[in-house]
C-alpha cells in the first residue's frame, strides 16, 4: 500500500468520525402507518463506520457530532459509549420544547415485493448548528489519529456542515492523517439545502481533501456531477459502469488514491446479490458475489467501508481488504439495526468462503 497510501502506523486513535447522530425508529416488517411498536436503533452514516470498527474488529475510534442535552441525546449516548466510540461532542440544551433534537428516522424492513421505505424528521436538528470552531481538532488530532472519515449526509444538513468537515479535513491531513469521505447521496435532504446544484458545488470543495472516495455510480454522477459512463453496465452487479467512471473523477480529483463501493441486485426485499469493487493506486479489484438472505439493509454499505477501512489499516493486501469489506457489509445486513453485531472470525471466515453450516 505504500505506493498508493500512505496510512500512519500507529495513532491513539485508529480511526475519527465526524458527522450526525441520529436514531432510527424500526417497526421491522410492519408498515409504519400501522405499527404499534418499534426498536430504537442509534445510527448515522458517519457514526456507523467509527461503531463497526471498534466494536468488530477491535480498532480505537472517536465520533465529532453534536449532542443536546435532554433524555433522547442520554439514550444515543450509551448506545455510543456500548460500541466502543471515544466521544467528541459539543453539546446544546434542549428548551423543553421544540429543540434543538437529535435527528429522527423512520423505516420500516418492507418483505419480498414490498420495498423498504425510509422517512426523516430533521427539524431544528443540532448537527445542522455545527460550524467551523465548534470542535478543538488539535486536541482531537494531538495524540494521534490515522484516519478521519466523514460524509455526504453530514454535508447536506445546513450551510456550515461542509465547512466543519473541511476544517477537520484539512486538520487530519496537518496532522498526517488518511482523509475518506462516503459520498452517500440523499436527493431528500439535498433538495431542501440547495439542491442538486448546491450539492455538487459543495461536494467537490469537500473532495479536493479527500484520499479514500466511497460511493457507487449513482453516488458519483449526482454528488460529484460526473457524467455517467457511455457503456451502460450489463448488470448492478458489473463493475463495468463504476471503472468507466474513474478516470474522470481521478481526472478532476488527482490526489485521490482509492475509490470504492458496494455492487447490490435487488431481487426482492430480503433477497440480494452483493459484490464490491475498488480502484487502488490505478488497479481494479473486485470482490467474489454472493447472494444475500436481508433481514435489514440499512448499514450495509458503511459496513463494507468499515471492513475495508479495517484491511487497508491492518496492511492487508487490497484484494485482502476488499474481502473484508464485502463480507462484513453482507453479515450487517443479516443483524437488526444499523451497527455491527459481527465478530472479526465471523468476517474472517465468510471472506474465505465460509458458509451458513451451523457452528457447533
């Protein structure tokens, strides 16, 4: 890896997050318009990856988000501190009445024909109120930190999110730090920040400090507003569309080093095909495919970025690291909720081929 990336070795922390803390609000198969209870999952694009990591695959991780001081931030808080995360928080009160709130989302799993379907309540959200100053990155970076990661769903929340991320970029690259940033396109929330225009604007200031890019053809053409591929791909799961496009984004954005992302075929709700594939220092490499029993598939791709960040990080070979990101994405999608509940012998395994026969 060193001819492509160059990852510290050593750091207090292997990996900081920096991005919204939100809970998820799951009434499994029932749709949410008849549901009459639900688990409560803590979640957030930015946050899972920071979770997966520590909690899986034993790394020492921090997330930078806001957190408002009333009962809903105290239960996101202990599930943080139950998956291992080092918190880094500016903290808001709650008026007691309208906010500001941690971020609700609502979805049910839907099953077979019926797709799953995802809502928000965002309003007077804290992350949103995050800006430039709110976090002390010398402090955060001053004993060490290999990684910094954040996301395209942090960036859409207001006017000043894009410029925290940017300012914590660019102190994790001071500090010798690898710099990610999972694309992870929400036309939902982008079209009430501006729009598809403002997005694209936004994005490619956020990439120009970026190492390691995560996001899927889609993710790629709408966020970073390349044009997609001429050659339409035969299948989701053919590579062909998503290489097709990285000359352009290594064209436009040189000083990236890896672009990665999951491959999903939907067949039905609880039945996919998955692969993955990544451009490393100019070379391809793809995943085998396998197909997916989904019990939910929320995380799933923040659980492919984990594994793989996880490989690169324990200087596993690419093809090795790509493994580890494809299978660790597959079995989240076999456990409730948005985090890992993997353990790194279970990833192991499946990434060389194990299979579903009972462990006795």
């Amino acid at each position: 890896m060193t001819d492509t990336l160059q990852i510290p070795t050593t750091g207090a922390l292997d990996l900081v997050s920096l991005g919204a803390l939100i809970h998820r609000f799951d009434p499994g198969i029932i749709p949410f318009r008849k549901a009459t209870a639900c688990q409560i999952h803590v979640s957030g694009g930015e946050f899972n990856c920071a979770a997966n990591l520590a909690d899986c695959f034993g790394m020492a991780t921090g997330i930078a988000s806001a957190m408002v001081d009333y009962p809903v931030g105290a239960l996101i808080a202990e599930r943080v501190r139950a998956m291992g995360v080092k918190p880094f928080y500016k903290h808001f009160q709650h008026d007691g009445a309208t906010g500001p709130n941690m971020a609700a989302v609502y979805s049910d799993r839907g099953f077979g024909i019926r797709a799953p379907v995802v809502f928000y309540n965002r309003a007077n959200e804290a992350a949103a109120l995050l800006k430039p100053g709110d976090f002390d990155w010398n402090a955060i970076f001053g004993a060490g930190v290999r990684w910094f990661h954040s996301g395209g769903i942090f960036a859409a929340l207001s006017q000043t999110t894009p410029e925290v991320i940017i300012e914590g970029m660019r102190a994790a690259k001071a500090a010798g730090a690898v710099v990610s940033f999972d694309l992870n396109y929400r036309a939902k929330l982008w079209n009430i920040s501006g729009g598809h225009e403002r997005a694209v604007a936004v994005i490619r200031r956020i990439v120009e400090n970026v190492d390691v890019l995560v996001g899927n053809e889609e993710d790629l053409q709408m966020g970073l507003g390349i044009p997609g591929p001429e050659v339409a791909a035969k299948s989701k799961l053919d590579p062909s569309a998503f290489f097709g496009m990285i000359d352009r984004v290594v064209a436009r954005h040189p000083q990236i080093k890896i672009v990665a992302t999951t491959l999903r075929e939907v067949h039905s709700t609880n039945r996919h095909s998955w692969g993955a594939v990544a451009w490393i220092g100019g070379q391809a490499y793809v995943s085998p495919t396998c197909q997916l029993d989904v019990l939910d598939r929320v995380g799933g791709g923040d659980g492919f970025a984990a594994g793989f960040f996880y490989g690169l990080m324990s200087g596993e070979r690419p093809e090795e690291a790509i493994k580890l990101g494809w299978a660790h994405g597959a079995l989240l999608t076999t456990f409730p909720g948005d985090t890992t509940m993997a353990t790194l012998d279970q990833v192991r395994a499946f990434a060389r081929g194990g299979s579903a026969r009972i462990q006795r």
